[in-house]
C-alpha cells in the first residue's frame, strides 16, 4: 500500500473518531468542534520540540577534523614515496 | 562450503584527483584482510583524475583497482549503475569521494553486516557515536527539520536519510537502484525509502562526518524546494 495512503487512512480514523465524540456528547460540543484545531497545535508544537532538541543534541565530531588531517599527511607521505602524484589540486 | 565475501566499493568521482588518491590509500589501510575492489566511476574529469587512478592502479594492482569511465556527468545514480556493472563482489558499499566518508568505518560496516545478516547497512551521522563537523547553525537547522519533516511523513525506519555511505547486498542493490529514478540527494533517500517498503533488513552504524566543503552553505532556497518536492513524490510512490 502506498505510504500516502497509510496516512490518509490514518486521518480517516482520527475524524471518524472525531465525529463520533461530536455524536455521541460525551464531552460538551463546544469543546470537541475545537479539537482538530488542538490536534494540529499539538502536532505542530512537537515537531519544533523535536527541531529544538535534535539541534541542543546534535552530535559533533571537532576531533575528527584533526584525526583527517593526520591521515591525509600520512597518506600523502607514503603515496609521495610509491610515486603517485600527490600534489596540491 | 563457506563462501568469502568479496566487496566491490564504487566511488563516482568528479574532479577528484587528490581525494581519490587518499582514500584509495585509507582503504588499504582499513581493510588488510577483506577481499575488496575499487571500482573508480569517473565522469571525465578534467583535472586529470583518471591519471592519477592509472597510477595507483600501478601501485595496487589492476585487479583490486577498477577504473570504468564515463565521457561526462551523467549523474550519480547512473553512475552507481555504472559500477554495478563491472561489481564482481557480493556485497557492495557505495561511498564519496572527497574524505567526508572515512574508510575507517568499512570494517563496522562489515562487522554489523556479519553479526545481522542485514540486507544494507547504512551509515547514521545523526546517532550518538556519529556526527557532523564543518556545519554551522543554520545547517544544523535545515539538516534537523528537513530529518523531522521525513520522519513525520515517511515512517522510513532510518535515522539518517539523505546519507550516501552505504553497504548493500549486491542482489539488493541491484533490485532497489531498478526502480529508483531521482536525483542528487532525494535519490539517496529514494533508495533507503523503497528498500525499507520492500521489506529489506536494514541496519545502522554511526559514522563521523567530516564536510570538505568549506561553510557548506550550498542549503539555499531551491535546494529546500527540491526536497519538499522530493519527499511529496516519495510520500506519493513508495
């Protein structure tokens, strides 16, 4: 099944559920018309919660820079000797 | 009857005449006892690239270093194909030329391919373990949200979407690499998307990531339309 439809499947769920609580007044109607809108806040604010943190948690590799440069004297070294041409491009 | 693995690693490359060299030289250093070939995809680069390739094939080996060219850019995803086509390993791990994939990761790869049974194995910058160096803020921002976006809307199943350093089961490169038909980065993830929905066993290493290029501001506004207009067409087709 397409990814799409999975999704719009999914959504087919949450409003049949949704119409059914504005049915069935279990919770007062005024509350429940505002739902979607609650739904598509909440969505919208963890997806910035997710942004944010990723970012605070971003992994960095400052070290890495330096190892990289280790290697690439190391193998300018030894190329240089077998006789390849390494030089500056 | 216990069959050896044989990896054929292609690095397209495009002006490369000093990267190729090195990491032709960290891969023999990281992979003393794994029988492997390096197939040089070369899109006619004019700043002698292929001569470079001639002479490390001198010093290696013609056998352990494939040079199979092409007359111009043609694209990477063609170029993947290219390779394929002289791959005479088993498993085939596709990579960058320019040392933001280090070789040093092969053997985990390996290792994780071995321990799993995994079907791809695929290198993760964003687990910790992992990471990226040379991206200032606003990258790291567009890297996070653009990861969340897909994530939300894609369910892929890896952490690191748009990455290009990867190990496939060359069966399965071959049947995932038939049915993909983007471009640049959108193909990479194309290829992870479509081999997740196919079933594929998929496994993660993390790996560092070092960008060559200096600020790596390359993110402009067109670039972000053409992801969203690539994660549509995935939400769309896979």
């Amino acid at each position: 099944m397409k990814h799409v439809l999975k999704l719009i499947s999914l959504l087919v769920v949450i409003s049949a559920l949704w119409i059914g609580l504005l049915q069935a007044s279990v919770i007062p109607q005024s509350h429940t018309w505002l739902l979607p809108i609650y739904f598509i806040v909440s969505l919208g604010c963890y997806g910035l919660l997710m942004v944010g943190v990723g970012l605070m948690r971003f992994p960095t590799c400052p070290q890495e820079a330096l190892l990289l440069q280790k290697d690439i004297a190391e193998a300018k070294d030894f190329l240089k000797q077998k006789g390849v041409d390494v030089g500056s491009d | 009857m216990e069959q050896k693995n044989n990896y054929s690693i292609i690095v397209p490359t495009y002006n490369e005449r000093l990267n190729i060299a090195l990491i032709v030289y960290l891969i023999f250093k990281h992979l003393r006892d794994v029988d492997f070939e390096i197939i040089v995809v070369d899109d006619g680069s004019p700043d002698g690239t292929q001569e470079v390739v001639k002479q490390l094939q001198k010093l290696y080996g013609e056998d352990r270093i494939l040079l199979r060219p092409r007359p111009k850019k043609l694209g990477l995803g063609t170029a993947y194909i290219h390779g394929l086509k002289h791959a005479s390993g088993n498993f085939v791990v596709i990579m960058d030329a320019d040392l933001s994939h280090h070789p040093k990761y092969l053997p985990s790869f390996i290792k994780k391919q071995s321990e799993t049974g995994a079907s791809i194995v695929t290198g993760t910058r964003y687990v910790r373990g992992g990471g990226v160096h040379g991206w200032n803020l606003m990258r790291k921002l567009t890297s996070r949200g653009a990861n969340v976006l897909a994530q939300t809307l894609l369910w892929p199943g890896v952490s690191d979407l748009t990455g290009s350093f990867r190990l496939y089961k060359k069966s399965v490169l071959e049947d995932v690499i038939s049915s993909c038909v983007s471009k640049g980065y959108v193909f990479q993830m194309e290829m992870i998307v479509r081999a997740s929905k196919k079933g594929y066993h998929i496994e993660e290493v993390p790996i560092t990531f070092v960008d060559r290029v200096f600020g790596s501001s390359k993110l402009g506004g067109s670039e972000i339309i053409e992801y969203l207009k690539g994660l549509s067409y995935l939400l769309v087709t896979t």
